[in-house]
C-alpha cells in the first residue's frame, strides 16, 4: 500500500521551515497587511515559494500577476526573476495598491515591478503591449479566470506557464457544497483539465493552485 500523507498544520510548518522561510521584510508586509484591514486572503510562505519556484523552473522573464493585493505573491516571484526580468501586477483596488506599492519599496523591487491600477479586463490592454509573458499568475475575481485564462494563452510562448490560486476554495469544489463561486472554480478547473493546448496540473498546498503548461 502507497504511503499517504494528509494536509495538516503540522505537515505545513515543516515544509514551511525549511523550503519557505520569510525573511523579515516578508514577514512585516504579511503581518502588516492584516494591521491594515486588507482581506486575508494572500498565498501562503509554501505557495509564495513554490511559485518562486515555478518562475525558475520556466525561466521567466517577463511576469503577469492579476490580483496584487498588499503584494506579498509579487515580491516572491520578482525576487526569482534573472537580473533583466521584469513583472507586471494588476490591482483594481487604489487602496491595496498603494500598500502595495509601499511594500515593492520597502523590497527594493521598485525597478522590477510594474503596478497597474484598474479593472483587470481594461489593464490587460495595457499588459498586452509588453507580452510576451513567460508566468502568468492568476489571483482575482474566480469568475474571470475563463477570461484571463484565454488571454493567457494568447501572450505565452510555447512552455510558458500560467498558475491559477485558490482552485480548491477551501476543499469545497471536491464536496457537494454549491454556490456561484464554488460552481466557478470547478468549471474552471474543469475547463482546463479538458484543455488539449495545455498539460495541467493541481498542485494541493494551501488552498490549490492550479498549473498549466501551454503546448
């Protein structure tokens, strides 16, 4: 019989404690971000290592975020970028970018990061004058993930990689539980499962991110 081994806190910390160690900048800007009345909803330290990860992995230059938020997912992956690698992150809040914005300083990522502020399906007109991107990573609204997950595909080279968080929504898309959200990111992730221009894969940690590889 295979060895199983189940999620738990205690599995997390110790991955956390030797693959995903914050430093202390990225520890204040996770910790602040609450103290500042911002959603809690940011990757964790193992997914913002594992999408570090992923940006060497690919050899990622050029980086799309949709969904900033305080920032702490784009300093994971800028801090991963070659010297000449850049990323763009798009965030329709003012409020959250300008934390943000304060965060990429606080960094010393001013020069590797560019921040554009609006609704995502307008920015991504302005993303598209610099494309190709090499990792496009997808973190906002679930029911727009259909729409980013075309355009996507339309600004990757071959073997470029697009990452979708949150593909698990709290472990509810593998129960019965239903809601519009819910319903969202199973068809999403259906939707990507049965995708032939792509290999894709969920990879489990935190709340899920789903991987795929355009062909």
């Amino acid at each position: 019989m295979a060895l199983r081994t189940p999620p738990t806190p205690e599995i997390e910390a110790y991955i956390t404690g030797l693959f995903a160690r914050e430093d202390d900048i990225l520890r204040q800007i996770r910790e602040q971000s609450a103290e500042q009345g911002l959603p809690q909803i940011a990757v964790s330290p193992e997914e913002g290592a594992f999408l570090a990860l992923l940006v060497r992995l690919c050899k990622a230059r050029r980086i799309l975020e949709i969904g900033t938020l305080a920032g702490y997912s784009a300093i994971w992956m800028a801090r991963a970028l070659p010297a000449d690698g850049y990323l763009v992150t798009i965030e329709k809040s003012s409020v959250h970018a300008e934390v943000a914005r304060r965060n990429f300083a606080l960094a010393g990522l001013e020069g590797k990061i560019r921040l554009l502020v609006g609704q995502a399906s307008l920015m991504l007109k302005k993303a598209a004058a610099l494309a190709p991107y090499h990792l496009i990573f997808m973190d906002a609204d679930k029911e727009g993930y259909p729409q980013y997950y075309e355009w996507a595909l339309k600004h990757l080279p071959s073997g470029g990689v697009i990452a979708a968080h949150n593909a698990l929504w709290g472990g509810s898309v593998a129960g019965e539980a239903s809601s519009p959200i819910i319903e969202a990111v199973r068809s999403f992730n259906r939707m990507v499962a049965q995708d032939e221009r792509v290999t894709a894969h969920l990879y489990p940690a935190g709340d899920g991110t789903l991987i795929a590889v355009k062909k």
